[in-house]
RNA sequence: GCCCCGGUGGCGGAAUGGUAGACGCUGUGGACUUAAAAUCCAUUGGUAGCAAUAUCGUGCCGGUUCAAGUCCGGCCCGGGGCACCA
C-alpha cells in the first residue's frame, strides 16, 4: 500500500533477479561452506514446484489462520521498509501453519493510483505498462526474499477482474443509498489535479506531495461513512487485538461531539431560521452574536445592502486562502458583520450575525451561537469587535458576582449557572439537559449527536483508476451502469499529454455507443475515478475468492475465513486504510453479502489482531534518496542472502519499534549463520542420515550432567520461543534466546555430542529457525536427511516442550541485606524456605554484615532470593 | 492548547515488583597466520583500588514496599495524533 511520503516513484532499471544472482560474489562468501545464494535459489524452486504454500480454503481438517501484509502499491522495487514488513508476517505465517493451522498468506498489487500516471505523463507512455513492470520486478523480490505466499491468489487492482468488482461495490453502495453526489467545498490539490479525501489532507498539505490544499466548491461523489461513525467508534474497544494508539486516533478522528441543534429565528424575517449545534446549551444565556461560516448558504439572504461589499469582500478573501492559513489556531480573527440580528430564544435578546472564517461550512450546521464568556474562540472574536461578553457559569475559583471576563482567563468547565433565568442555580450537566428539553419543547431545536468524520470523498479527476459506474442522461440524469454490464472499462485510448484535464477526457472510445440504461437515449459516461483507497480497502475479501467470475466473493468462504487473524503494515494507515475497510466491512455486513448472521459482529470488523511495525531508520533517519542513506535490499540479498536479511531486520528492534539499520549488524547476523552452517557441517561429518525426526531418549532422570542440562535447554529455549513469539511477536528476544541456545550447542563437549539429546537439540533448534531463515533451515534439514525421509521443514510440527525438563537442577539464590545484594549461593528449586534462610545466615559474609545487628525481618522467595532486615 | 506513547551503558535493546544491562553491535587485549581476512578466547556502565572489593547508577523530585527500571503523585525532555470541530 502506498504510504503516500514514500511515494517518490522510481522506475526500475534493467535489471532482473537472473542478472543479479549472476554476479560476482563478495570475498566475504569465498570461506569455505555456507552459500546462501545458491541454497536459498534452490529451495525457492523447490518449493513453487511443490506448491507448497497453496492454501486451500476449503480445508475443514484444520483451523484457519490468515496471515496478511499490507499489499504494496508497485513504485519500483522494494524498500526495507517493505522487507521489513513481510518478514515479520511470513514468519507468523509459517509459525502458524508449523502449530497445526491451515495458512492463507496472500499477495497482490495496489496498483491503481498518481505515481503510474504521472509516470506515464512524463514519458508519454502507458500506466500500465509502467504498472505491470514494477510488479514483475518487484515479485521477483519477494521471491528472492522466500515468502511463503500462496501466489495463485495474487491480485491486482488496476486489472478489470478486479475492478470490475471495486465497481459493483460502488453500484452496491449506490443502491444502498451510502453512494452520492453532492456540490460541497472539497480539498483541491493542485499538484495532483484533483480533490483529496479529508483523511488525505495532513498539516493542511496534500499526503502524496506537501503542496497547500485549497477549498474548491465542486460536485463530486461521497460515500456516506458517517452513517457508520457509532459504529465504527462503538466497535473499538472491541478490537482487543490493535494496538491503543491506532484505536485512540480512529476515536479522536471520529470525534463524537452530543449537544442540541438550537434553531434561531431572524428579526424581521419570520420565515428563516437559523440552526446552531452547540455542545454547551447550558451556556446559551450568554450567547450574545451569532457566526455563520462564509459558505452557509444564508449569508446573502442575511445580508444588509450597506454591509454586501464587505461581506462579498470577505468570503471572496477566504476563498483566496490555503486550508492551513484558514485555519491555523494562532491567527487573529478576521469576520465581517452582515448588518442583521438574530434572536435568542431564551434571553429574547437581539444578536448581531456574522460570517468569520472561524466557523466551518462542514462542521455542525455551518453556523454557530457566540458565547464569549465561556468559549476561548468567541471571547477573543469579541474582544476583537467589541461584542458584549456575559458570565451565566460562574467560575468556582472566582467570588460570587465577580464576573471573570476581566482577565483574559476565560472560564470554559462546567459550573453553576447564574444570569439564566429559571435555570440559575443549577450545574452545567443538569442545565444541558433542561435547557435542551426546553428547546424541544417549544418546537426549536433537539439534542443532536455530531461527528467531526465528515463524508468520504471518491471521486479522482485523474485516469488511472476504477471508472465510477455512472451514467449521464439529460432526461434521466445519473443513472447507475446496470451490474451485468460491468467492467465499465478503461480506455487505452487516452492522451497524456494534455494538461488541465483528466487524461480520460481525450478517449473517444470511452463515450461511444453510450446509452442510458433506462430510456435508451445517447449518454455520457462520468469521467472521474475513485480514490485508490476505495480498490484497496476491500482486498482482503477478494483474496479468499480471487477467481470468482460471477461475484466479487463468496459469502460461505468469507464467512468461514474472516476476519483475517493477523494484520500487519504500517501506521500511517491507521485511520484512512482502517477506517474504510472497516466501513466496507459493516456496509457488505449488512446487506447479507459475507455470509454471517445478521446480529454476528463478526461480520462488522475485517482485522482481528493488528500489527503496526515501527520504521527503517539509518543513522537514526528514516532513509531516503535525499539523505543518501538508503540501503537496497537487492544489495543484501546478493551479499549476506535472503535469510541475513530477514534474520536482521528481525533482531535487534521489537516490530512495533523503530529499527536502526546498521551495516555491521547484518554482518553479524550473516556470521551467525554461517556458525549454525558449521555446527551442522561438523555434525553431518560424524552423523549417520536420520529417517525421522522422533529421536529415541534416554528417559529424563537417566539423564545426567552435561546431557541433562543441555536437555533442560533445549526445553527452555522451545519454551521460551514459541512464548515470545505467541504473544506479541518479540523476534528480537526471540532471535537472542536462539542466539544464546547456538552458542551454548558450540561448547558441548564431543562426548555429548554422540548422544541423541544433541540430534533433538539440533533438530529442535532448525525448526526454530526455520519461520526466520527458511532456506538455511531447510537446506540443513536437508543435510540430516530428514527432507527426503519426511518431507519440507516447514511442513513439520513446530517442537513440544517437555515441561518436567523445564525446572533446573539447580539455581542461584541471592542474599539481600535491606534489599542489596551482598551473597550468593547455590540450591535446589525446591529447597524449603526454613533451609535458605539458615543457608544464608551461615554465610560468613552475610555474619560480617549482620555482626552487632539486630535482625528485624527476612524474607525467603523459594528458588530465587533472601533478604534480611536488619536494624 | 487537548489526547496518547516513550526516556535504561559508546549504540540497538533485555529484565511475571525480586541479581539492572540478557542478546547483539562497537571498542580493547590475546591465540592462530609470513601477513591479512576469517575463526576462536578474554574483556567492555561510571568512580576508587594491584586486587578481593566498595560505591554510585534506569530523565528529575517525592511516595508506597522487606525490595522499584517496573507501582503511585508531581515535574522536565523527546516522539506521535488531533487541532478555530462550536
């Protein structure tokens, strides 16, 4: 998926992954043995010819588990952002299927999107083809790197057996009524040519190139996430399986805001009426103007002919401005009387109206009652324009009657209302309630919920898109392409050359032999594409019924493999791709479409458990062109091989963290498997090839000395692996217990290497590696004979602990003297409390300490520590 | 401004309230080598000491506890999200 500030496009250079492997290797490669290059090129073969990780989602024998990137948007290769991305899922993956489960790790293509157009505008050459050469570059990547997708399930947006079905949805969403058009200021990228998502709009920019975004008023298409906003908040504490800090910001980019909408009427003009939505009716005392946002469209109604030139003067002003000058917070207010009054309903007092860009045409109803005394907005527009401010919640750290407009310290919590009425004396809460109740009492307003999501914005004036399935008919006006004729292709036929317009516009052949559907006369087709975030918001979906000619899915299949187990892809998509697939989600939900009951919250929420990994950062900077600190990972494949690669980028951060790239770090790793190289190198030198992976044991409390503790081992590095990498995904302490696990294997002496406990140990510690170097693991698998004797690695059971082996012999117990470590001695896990305590007591340092002390208190934790208080 | 998340050696980072610094990177010394690379061994938080050892040490201040990196309160710094949303 397109990050947006990563989306510099590169072109790919002539290269191919045959030409790669072809080089020369680096001197670093010429020791003696491990070869990772040939070996990880051999089982790759091996693999795509056994059609090893074909899922089959028919399989009932097992539990499902799906196991899904974020698919990449094909910019040209891949970044270590990207490696960093699918080895973190495959490993999960193949863990998974190693534990018992029936895997589906899918891939494709977001392919639709600027980058390839403005590709194409450059070099007058098609999209598409610049598309589909990313694509065949960039999975050979993916290749090379060893992932275990199921390739026959790729997908890829910009292709009409998929768009046609990104097209049904919008048909479906249509006929739902939660598809529509509308003329609203929208966010206008000039840089791109075309209007922005509100969620595409960061700092007032533009997300794919930082250039200002102005508000334009235009026609465009809406789907009506907002009908989904209680639900797409009420279902978050539900998703137990995101991290907080994703589910906060989907919360506060909701924002669900309860208050009334409060209708005003207008001195003079008993037939308008004005509607407020305010969070604060216990205020309404003391709204004492009113503002109206430029574009509400009752301000030239409401305009005196003395006041026009100034108001028309103003709106126009706004218009000239950027989203991030408009509504920068430190900006002086700037507002125009309209030279009319409005009334309130409770004080029936004369308020002043005016426009001020501080109030948001697409907020509440556009409009706004002014209270300076209680809101920080309005007392400083009214400090501005000398309007009255009046105190109706008293400020409990101020004196009765001493108003507290004197200092610039406006009181904005919640109080006891004064200068109210009836409804003096009572606090905020019981006022909002009263007061609103009055209002809908009296046939002027209601309570009213109120969210700051606003609408989703699809349409894209740019070419290389899904086409919006509408027709234009001058007697039936728009009208849906009916299902059965879908895809609405794209043309070819398109110049890109011209400028000012989309590319689509120049195509004769997309407007012939258009007719309406429903009266048959001539037609046009509507020229806008949707957003790409509408083709990418539902593949997931897709991936489960990739070859479906009659449906976009089927519903028995989505039902019995939704929601995918675990997601895992970056944060900067926390709340645009999340949110609408989210939504898609709950919309196919409740048109029966995945196959759940109806009252099944399955169907509500596509991702059960949510991964979002941390950044690839070189010298503490995220690495870029610019800064000339960009690592490829072809480079790494080529000298250290696929599986150093991913056994780096898995080590030394969490996944959730930032990671630090650091050349000496991958040379490390790459030393570290070659050592697991030679330790098999040196075993198979001795060794008889086994014919399975069930070693006979001697029974546990045969086991003695080194055996016995190198058995313990083994057990507790298994446990502590499968642990680490169950809950939560920490590769790195997971990376690190191998790490200590080879070592202590290095230092066994010859003797124990004759035992059988050494081969499980061996074979305990491939399978281990197996998810994090799949090639090395199963080329030395290979080397036991165990390949040809029982099949794939990665096909095998993921090791069991025996739990008796888990328990040490012995261990260190530490001595504490008020809480500082002053001993240590040695026992058994098991030694009672009463013989640690006389232990430590009879250490001949602990009696140095405690000589002329008294002993007040000692505390004895079985198996790890004593402390003693003394006085 | 509001809301989140962090702060541990030279660096990345480990630590169910129980031995702070696992594992790795870097550095230093050594073995092997004609030499280098590779490999192996030792060492690597600060201070004092030849040493055993002592002492300080997880952003700062305080609290709870036999015991705090971990829990609580207050601050400082860094990062992120939202931001004229009535």
């Amino acid at each position: 998926m397109d990050n947006g500030h990563a989306a510099s496009a590169s072109t790919p250079e002539n290269a191919t992954s045959a030409d790669i492997l072809s080089q020369a290797l680096p001197s670093i490669l010429q020791i003696k043995g491990y070869n990772p290059q040939a070996t990880e090129t051999k089982w790759q073969k091996a693999w795509e010819a056994q059609g090893q990780f074909r899922t089959d989602t028919a399989d009932k024998n097992k539990p499902k588990y799906y196991a899904l990137s974020m698919f990449p948007y094909p910019s040209g290769r891949l970044h270590m952002g990207h490696v960093r991305n699918y080895a973190i899922t495959d490993v999960i993956a193949r863990f998974k299927k190693m534990n018992g489960f029936n895997v589906l790790h899918p891939i494709g293509w977001d392919s639709f999107g600027l980058p390839a157009e403005n590709a194409a505008i450059k070099n007058n050459a098609s999209p598409k083809k610049w598309t589909f050469d990313n694509i065949a570059f960039m999975s050979e990547q993916m290749k090379r790197m060893g992932l275990s997708y199921d390739w026959d399930r790729e997908v890829y947006t910009c292709r009409e057996d998929y768009y046609q079905w990104t097209q049904w949805l919008f048909l479906y969403l249509y006929d739902k009524g939660l598809a529509y058009k509308k003329e609203a200021p929208v966010n206008w990228c000039n840089e791109c040519n075309t209007v922005l998502a509100n969620e595409q709009v960061i700092d007032g920019r533009c997300w794919r190139d930082d250039s200002l975004v102005v508000k334009k008023r235009l026609n465009q298409w809406f789907f009506k996430i907002t009908d989904y906003a209680d639900r797409l908040l009420e279902n978050l504490p539900q998703l137990t399986g995101w991290p907080d800090r994703v589910t906060l910001m989907q919360k506060n980019w909701i924002n669900r805001s309860t208050g009334a909408e409060i209708e005003f009427s207008v001195e003079n003009k008993p037939d308008t009426r004005i509607a407020v939505f305010t969070t604060r009716p216990d205020t309404i005392f003391g709204a004492t103007y009113m503002v109206l946002a430029p574009e509400h469209p009752l301000v030239a109604e409401l305009t005196t002919p003395e006041q026009k030139q100034a108001v028309d003067a103003y709106i126009k002003a706004t218009q000239l401005k950027s989203e991030i000058e408009r509504t920068a917070t430190d900006k002086e207010k700037t507002g125009v009387a309209l030279g009319t009054f409005t009334i309130n309903p409770y004080t029936q007092k004369k308020m002043p109206i005016w426009i001020s860009d501080y109030a948001l045409a697409e907020y509440g109803t556009g409009a706004l009652m002014a209270v300076p005394a209680h809101d920080e907005r309005d007392f400083a527009f009214a400090k501005k324009f000398s309007l009255p401010i009046e105190v109706v919640v008293q400020n409990p750290n101020n004196p009765p009657n001493n108003p507290n407009v004197v200092s610039d310290d406006v009181y904005t919590d919640y109080g006891t209302l004064i200068n109210s009425g009836e409804f003096d004396g009572l606090s905020s809460e019981e006022a909002k309630e009263k007061i609103t109740a009055f209002a809908e009492q009296n046939g002027f307003g209601q309570a009213r919920v109120q969210y700051r999501l606003r609408d989703w914005l699809v349409s894209r004036q740019r070419y290389w898109g899904a086409p919006i399935p509408i027709l234009y008919c001058d007697a039936c006006g728009a009208v849906p392409v009916p299902k059965d004729q879908l895809p609405v292709l794209l043309p070819e036929d398109v110049d890109f050359s011209v400028t000012g317009k989309s590319p689509i516009e120049t195509s004769k052949s997309f407007q012939q032999n258009v007719n309406c559907p429903s009266c048959a006369k001539p037609a046009r087709r509507e020229t806008d594409t949707m957003d790409t975030f509408v083709c990418s918001s539902w593949y997931y979906l897709r991936f489960l019924d990739p070859h479906n000619t009659e449906k976009p899915f089927d519903p028995d299949i989505i039902k019995r493999w939704m929601p995918v187990d675990q997601y895992v892809g970056g944060i900067e998509h926390a709340i645009l791709h999340l949110m609408y697939s989210r939504f898609f989600m709950m919309a196919l939900h409740d048109g029966d479409c995945l196959g759940f009951a109806k009252e099944d919250k399955k169907g509500d929420e596509p991702f059960a458990n949510l991964l979002t990994q941390g950044m690839v950062l070189k010298d503490g900077a995220k690495m870029s062109k610019s800064k000339g600190n960009v690592v490829a990972p072809d480079d790494i494949f080529n000298e250290f091989g696929a599986d150093t690669a991913r056994f780096f980028i898995l080590s030394d951060s969490p996944p959730q963290a930032d990671f630090d790239w650091k050349d000496s770090g991958v040379e490390g790793c790459f030393k570290f498997l070659t050592r697991v190289w030679r330790l098999f190198d040196e075993y198979f030198k001795t060794a008889a090839k086994l014919e399975d992976d069930q070693i006979a044991l001697p029974a546990y409390d045969q086991m003695g000395g080194e055996i016995r503790s190198l058995y313990q081992l083994v057990n507790k590095t298994v446990a502590g692996v499968s642990e680490d990498i169950e809950k939560e995904f920490q590769f790195n302490t997971v990376i690190s217990k191998i790490r200590e696990f080879v070592n202590a294997l290095g230092k066994v002496s010859s003797e124990t290497q004759q035992s059988p406990v050494y081969t499980v140990a061996l074979i305990n510690l491939l399978k281990l590696l197996a998810p994090i170097a799949p090639h090395l693991s199963e080329d030395l698998w290979a080397g036991l004979g165990l390949y040809d004797e029982i099949g794939s690695i990665h096909l095998q059971a993921w090791p069991k602990v025996d739990v008796q082996a888990l328990t040490a012999d012995a261990v260190e117990v530490v001595v504490q003297i008020n809480g500082k470590l002053r001993d240590k001695f040695q026992a058994t896990p098991s030694t009672p409390k009463e013989e640690l305590e006389a232990k430590a007591k009879a250490s001949p340092k602990i009696q140095e300490y405690l000589a002329g002390k008294e002993i007040k208190k000692i505390i004895v934790v079985p198996g790890k520590l004593v402390n003693i208080v003394v006085g």
